[in-house]
C-alpha cells in the first residue's frame, strides 16, 4: 500500500540546494514535491537558526521550552483570536493522527471518510 515513486527508474538523489535536488550522478532535478516554496533545501537563514538551536539543545516539543511558547504567541498574534490554540507536533504523521483524535473528542463519533 505505499507507493515507490519513479518505481521503474528510480532516483537516488544524494543532496539539495534551494529549489533543486541532485541524484548520484549530479542529475539536476526540480523539486516540486517537499515544501521547497517555503524556503528551499539547505537555505542559510534555516541552517544557522537550526545549528544555534542544536548547539543549544537538541529535542523535540515534548519538554517545556520558552522558544515554543515565544512561537506560539508570534504565530497566534497573525491569525484571529478564535484561532488561538497550538499543537506542535513532529510530523504529517503526527498532526494528522492529532486532527484525528480532537474532532473524535469534539464530534462524538468515531467514523471517518478519507479520499484517494
């Protein structure tokens, strides 16, 4: 059930710059599927914001940190006050699982329709 892509000529692509990814042989390819409007791969402003992080501590959201708190309230402060919670979590994974679980919690029903 988990889909290869590119199964009959795959592509092992080694690193990422900006908009673009590079396979093994140094094949050039456009990178219109991993979130690469937001900022692109390996952006510096991202990298030197990550490392200072990481030179700090290096975890996840599960501890109480004053960076997420900081966060939540720059975020919250740009949408409207009805849109005022945060969740952070880890992964598609996670957030979908978490988006599960709250309208469970709020509807009462446990059923659910997805689309392929």
């Amino acid at each position: 059930s988990c889909k290869v892509f590119f199964a009959k000529d795959p592509l092992k692509i080694v690193r990422a710059q900006g908009q673009y990814m590079f396979d093994e042989k140094g094949e050039k390819y456009l990178d219109c599927i991993n979130n690469v409007a937001h900022v692109g791969h390996s952006h510096p402003s991202v990298i030197k914001a990550a490392t200072k992080q990481m030179e700090l501590l290096n975890t996840n959201s599960r501890f109480l940190h004053d960076n997420l708190v900081q966060y939540a309230q720059r975020l919250t402060a740009t949408l409207p006050e009805r849109l005022s919670v945060c969740y952070f979590v880890n992964s598609g994974s996670e957030a979908n699982d978490l988006a599960l679980r709250l309208a469970r919690q709020y509807s009462g029903h446990q059923d659910v329709i997805t689309l392929e």
